[in-house]
C-alpha cells in the first residue's frame, strides 16, 4: 500500500527536522518492535523452544550461517530458522 505524496513529504521533513537523538531512539524503538515480532513468528512456530534457541533463531535472521556455526555451533539448515 501506498500512502500519499504529499504524507510521504511531510514524514520526510518531520525525520529531517528530528533532532538526531530523537531519530536514534526511533530507529532503536522500531528495532525492538521487529525482534518482537519475528521473537513471536518463532515462539508460535516452535512452541516450547528455551530462551537460548529462540536466540539463536533470532540471531539466524541476521547472521549467516558461516557466522552462527563458527560462533554459536548452530547451523540454520540443519536446525532451520
């Protein structure tokens, strides 16, 4: 969905007017809002799964899988994501 030029204007100058801590802490509060719910996309698709795996799926998401074997034993396509 699209939303309107002239909406798509005003967010741009409302961002561009943001004092940069301002935009940091958003940046950071849309951050948290993803992992929340990629967190609740894999607890609902493993249900039961430990603190630790549910970590490890998350960091799957982002890292490649050369990177979670080497640093956490964890192979995504053996384990899936």
């Amino acid at each position: 969905m699209m939303t309107d030029r002239n909406i798509d204007g005003m967010m741009i100058s409302g961002y561009r007017a943001m004092e940069p801590r301002k935009k940091l802490a958003q940046v950071s509060a849309m951050s948290q809002t993803v992992l929340r719910l990629a967190a609740a996309r894999i607890r609902k698709q493993h249900d039961g799964i430990s603190d630790r795996e549910l970590l490890l799926r998350l960091a799957s998401l982002w890292l490649d899988r050369d990177t979670m074997v080497r640093a956490f034993g964890w192979d995504p396509d053996r384990e899936g994501y």
